[in-house]
C-alpha cells in the first residue's frame, strides 16, 4: 500500500507524538511499499527518517487557505492509494481516498474567539464530508464528533494511542545527573502541558497552596515558561503568594521528560478537555502515580490506574495529592496500578487498526461510483 501523510505537525504536542510513532510503526509494518510524508523546511524528519518513507517538502503556513491548495496540488502529482491527514485541515480537490484523524473539538468547546470558531467548524465540516473513514484517538472523541457532525456516524473508527517503550520506570545515574543540572527539588509534583484554560491550572495553583502548607518541602514543577498564555499562571501563583513554590521547566526532551516524570512525587493532571491524554499515560508508564479529573477522555486513558475524582472538585483533587504525598503504601499501589494500566497501550495494535482503516477507505472507493470531490 503506498500512504500519503501530512506530517508538517511532526513537532506540535500530541499531534506530534502521534505523527512520529505512527510513521515508525506503519514502516515496520507488512503491507506497507512506501510512505510518502509532506513536512516543514526544517523538519528533522528531512535528513533522518525511518526507511521507506519519502520525504516532501510544503512550505505553506499552517491554518491558510493556501496550505490547503497547495498540499492537494502536490498530492495529487504523486501515486498514492489512500493520504491520511492526522489533523482536521484536509488539502483540497485530492483523487485518492482520504482519511482524517479529529482529535478533540477543542477548538469548537473552548474558543479563542468567533472567528476561531467559525474557522474550525467550516475546516471539520468539511474534513467530515469529504473523508472516506475517520479516526479519533478515543470513544469520547467519537462522541463528541457525532454531536456536533452527525454526518460522521458510521465513517468514524476510535483507535486508542499507544505508549513509547522509552518511558518506562527506574531511576538511573542520567536522571540524577538531569536532575542536578535542572535544579529539580527532592519533592516536587509535576505537570506536563501547555497552559490554555482548558488545562485548568488556574484551579491547579489554590490546590498547590493548599498542599504548600501541608507539605513544607513541596514545589510543583511544570513545563512552560511563565509568559505562556499572557503569563495567567505566574499571575494566579503570585496573587496567592506561591510563585516561590513553582517551577516553569521550559520544553523538555524526551530524555529530560522521562527523568521528569520518575523523579516526581506525583503526577497531577486538572485538564477538564483532552481527546486522549499523553502525559499522564507517560507518567504512568514510568512508575508516577497520578491525579486527574474525571473528564473526557481520560477515564478511557487513565482508568483504573489513576486516581480521577469528579471534575472540579479541587478539594477531592487535594486529597488524593496529599494521600499519595503521605502515605508510601498507597503511593506504592497507584504506581503498580499505573504501570498495569500503561502496558494496555500498544502501538502495534494501533497501528494494525489504522491500516485496516486504510484498507477499508480503498475498498469503499472501489465499489462508488465515482464522482467529484
């Protein structure tokens, strides 16, 4: 099967993660002849790619009409069976079937502004009518397609994420030396994310007051710089008198990512939107026990292996931080319940079932009549 892939968000959070393990693993698997991906002028993926994949270039900017045109162009000029856009802005006027992975309808449930939303409903309803098959990384994504897009019903395939085998528990001497060369505290809670309202850090920081009093030798580490998002989580951290108890990390590697997460006392996660959840699956798979909302995606991701309580409920939220901070047993029996949950997570599986999603966008094609896009 020859794929074409828009893989420009090779970099961007979870997209990100998805677009790198799905490449790796779709060319390591039987069936596959080629792999044509589209990146960015500078995408590390230019010079260094999995074998088998065939790197293009696009150098049109992202959310433009022009990308959109552009990417359908040079699309067309290449001999594919099915393209896969893993993000819900689909190229225009393609002649092979398309499929689309919708992640969340964040930009529909939280917007920047009308405008924002007008954009994002326009570019989804049009993903939605033109795709062959539809891919969501979870059941609630699904669900959340289908009642704003009743026309995704029966097109729309949900193929939970896997988890990279690089996070995995133990500590080592390069996670001490990452620490010492961090500053990282002996105790810190850690979240992993960037700071849109959707987040939920402004609920996240009168927790960690609360706990700041429990805990004297207590910091809450974060990624992020204090100027993101206009700086509202510094603001809310100096309003309370805390920002002494708080460290921005920046943007971590994997391998200082991973140390991060080992080292960390607890992991905490008061999102209240994802459409899968990588962070607290990647702290649960390093041994961190972590807390989290009971909202959206996450049952589905954290399940039994994470201690969700009610969504916005910042006392129940406190303790179960301040249980697990605490009491060693307990913390010893969500770390062996998050590993267990972890290991549920397999890219293999994931990536058989994109390929039977692509299989099964050829066959529908193969028996309509054919038709204008």
């Amino acid at each position: 099967m020859r794929i074409g892939m828009d893989a420009r968000k090779d970099r961007d959070g979870g997209i990100g993660r998805y677009i790198l393990n799905l490449m790796d693993g779709l060319t390591r698997a039987e069936g596959l002849s080629r792999l044509h991906a589209w990146l960015k002028p500078d995408s590390p993926l230019r010079r260094r790619h999995p074998p088998r994949v065939y790197p293009h270039v696009e150098r049109a900017g992202f959310y433009t009409i022009w990308e959109q045109i552009s990417l359908g162009r040079k699309v067309r000029r290449v001999d594919l069976d099915v393209f896969h856009a893993p993000h819900y802005v689909v190229p225009f006027f393609l002649n092979v079937p398309l499929v689309v992975t919708i992640h969340d309808l964040i930009h529909l449930i939280f917007p920047k502004s009308p405008l924002h939303v007008a954009y994002a409903r326009k570019q989804i309803a049009y993903a939605v009518a033109h795709a062959k098959k539809i891919i969501t990384p979870s059941d609630f994504s699904r669900r959340e397609l289908l009642r704003f897009f009743p026309e995704s019903a029966g097109k729309t395939h949900p193929i939970l994420h896997g988890i990279e085998a690089f996070f995995s528990p133990g500590r080592d001497e390069a996670d001490s030396a990452i620490s010492r060369d961090l500053y990282l505290p002996d105790s810190f809670i850690f979240y992993v994310g960037n700071h849109k309202p959707h987040k939920n850090l402004s609920q996240l920081i009168p927790v960690c007051r609360e706990l700041f009093n429990e805990f004297p030798d207590l910091t809450l580490c974060l990624t992020g710089n204090r100027e993101d998002e206009k700086g509202r989580v510094w603001q809310t951290a100096r309003r309370l008198g805390v920002e002494q108890r708080i460290r921005f990390l920046g943007t971590l590697n994997n391998v200082t990512l991973r140390a991060c997460y080992r080292l960390a006392r607890v992991f905490v996660f008061p999102s209240l939107y994802e459409g899968f959840g990588f962070p607290p699956l990647e702290a649960m798979a390093c041994g961190t026990p972590v807390v989290a909302f009971r909202a959206a995606s996450l049952p589905e991701v954290v399940g039994e292996g994470g201690w969700l309580v009610p969504p916005g409920d910042g006392k129940a939220f406190y303790q179960a931080v301040a249980r697990l901070l605490g009491d060693p047993e307990a913390w010893r029996a969500w770390s062996n319940r998050g590993k267990k949950q972890a290991a549920r997570f397999q890219w293999g599986s994931a990536i058989e079932k994109h390929l039977q999603v692509y299989r099964e966008a050829v066959s529908v094609v193969a028996v309509q009549e054919p038709s204008e896009v």
